[in-house]
C-alpha cells in the first residue's frame, strides 16, 4: 500500500489477508504473546478501517497500522506491567495472611496481641484514606465483594479498582508496619 492510496471496501479483505500475519509478526516482537499479537494486529487493522473517512488523503497507512500497533503494544506491555506489581503486593498480602494464621494457630494466647491501641491505629489509618479509596478497600477486604463488581457498580476500570486496592494496602502496611505479621488476622477480628 501506498501514501494516498484509498483503501476500498472490495480491496479491504485482500489488503487484510496480505498484511495481517506481518503486523502479527511485529506485534509479537514485543508482547512476545501469539494471541495477544493476532488480537492487537486485527484490532490495529480494523481501528484504520472504522477511521479511514477520517484520515488524510496522503496518509501512508501501512505505517499508520503499525503506529497503532506499536501503541497496543505499548498498552498491552504497561496493563501487564500493572498486573504484575499487582500479584506481588498480593503475594506479600498473602503470605504475611499465612503467617498470622500460623502463629495464631500455635499459640493459644494470640488473640490477646490485639489491643485497643492496635484497634486505634488502623481505624485511624483507615480514615487517612481518600473516600473511594476507603469505600473500595472495605467493600473489597472486609464484605469480600469481587474487584469486577466494584468496577461496575462504580463505573471504573478494573485497574482504577486495582490501583485503590494497591494503595490502601501501601497505606496500611505503612502505618501498621510494626504490626505487619498481625495484620491479616487483624482485618479479621476488626469489625467482629
């Protein structure tokens, strides 16, 4: 394809035959993911097709498609990015969770680490938080409702639930590093 050449409705099913495994070939470079590759190439393909009344006459649009390539790969690569800091503080939840229960399952007096001070401080490190941050942090840890029903009934992105979640939990863990190992049974017992 050439710059100004118009691309038609009738040549549209040649021109994606004849490039479609190349932009694969170049997405997959980066995202080093065969089906993330054929989804952000046919994506790329069809996004020039919905907007070519839209571009102008001279435009090259073999290289316009791999501008947006690069850009869905670019996107890909940085929603991988979040997902995976995301596991991490979520493997760190997890295993200070593991340690708690196994401390409070060898030593019958446990309970009695959790004060009033303790009580105090977390409620007040609750109350630092940002509203909606709070909102989504509670509803997600305490009444155990899915990431994904929050992003709906707020009308957010899962990673936008993700990224509050992250954040209190950066909070908390700030404020209650002392008191880190305790910190998963203490969600526990802090509304009984």
């Amino acid at each position: 394809m050439t710059p100004g050449e118009v691309l038609s409705e009738s040549d549209f099913g040649a021109f994606y035959t004849a490039y479609y495994r190349r932009f694969i070939r170049y997405a997959c470079y980066y995202v080093n993911a065969v089906q993330a590759a054929e989804d952000i190439a046919h994506d790329a393909i069809l996004s020039c097709w919905e907007n070519r009344s839209k571009l102008p006459p001279d435009t090259d649009v073999l290289g316009y498609i791999l501008l947006i390539v690069k850009n869905k790969c670019l996107n890909h690569l940085k929603h991988l990015q979040v997902e995976s800091e995301y596991g991490k503080q979520y493997a760190e939840l997890h295993e200070w969770e593991v340690k708690a229960r196994i401390m409070t399952l060898e030593d019958e007096y446990y309970a009695d680490i959790f004060t009033d001070e303790i009580r105090r401080i977390a409620k007040q490190a609750l109350a630092k938080l940002p509203g909606q941050t709070r909102y989504i942090f509670e509803q997600h840890r305490f009444k155990f409702r899915p990431r994904k029903e929050l992003a709906v009934e707020l009308g957010v992105s899962l990673q936008k639930i993700d990224y509050h979640i992250n954040k209190a939990n950066r909070h908390l863990y700030t404020e209650l590093k002392d008191y880190s190992p305790l910190l998963a049974v203490f969600f526990q017992l802090f509304f009984d």
